[in-house]
C-alpha cells in the first residue's frame, strides 16, 4: 500500500502565520510557520517538495481558509 504525502497548512495562529505541517512515509513533520503563499511553498521546497500547487484545488489541504487567508478573524 503505497505512502500518501498529506500536507496541511494550519489556520491562523493568535500569534499570526499558519503552521506548516506534513505528513509521509509514516511520519509527521511541522515544517514551520507561514506568513504568505510564497512562504508556503519556500517550506515545501526545503522538505524536497516542489512545484506543489498551491490552490485551494491542489493537494494541500487549508484548514481554516485557502490561500487567502493570512490574517486571524479573515
């Protein structure tokens, strides 16, 4: 049974940014927190994950709003 890579952008933190989180090959990484789209995908690209599209149709899964969303209370 084949791996799936599972990445989820979390919602906003009273703090600001979304945590950043991924899940393969049986393990769960926080990768970092995110401030912007383009922060996203800086820390996908540092986990060996690139060119992941970042739409709210793609792979990711958005909690708490898609891409749009970076402020708490958006």
């Amino acid at each position: 049974m084949p791996d799936q890579t599972e990445i989820v952008v979390h919602p906003v933190s009273p703090k600001g940014g979304r945590k950043v989180t991924v899940h393969a090959l049986g393990v769960d990484a926080d990768l970092g927190r995110a401030y912007t789209p383009g922060d996203v995908a800086e820390l996908l690209r540092h986990a060996g994950l690139e060119d992941v599209d970042l739409s709210e149709d793609g792979p990711i899964r958005w909690e708490g709003g898609g891409p749009e969303v970076w402020n708490a209370g958006v």
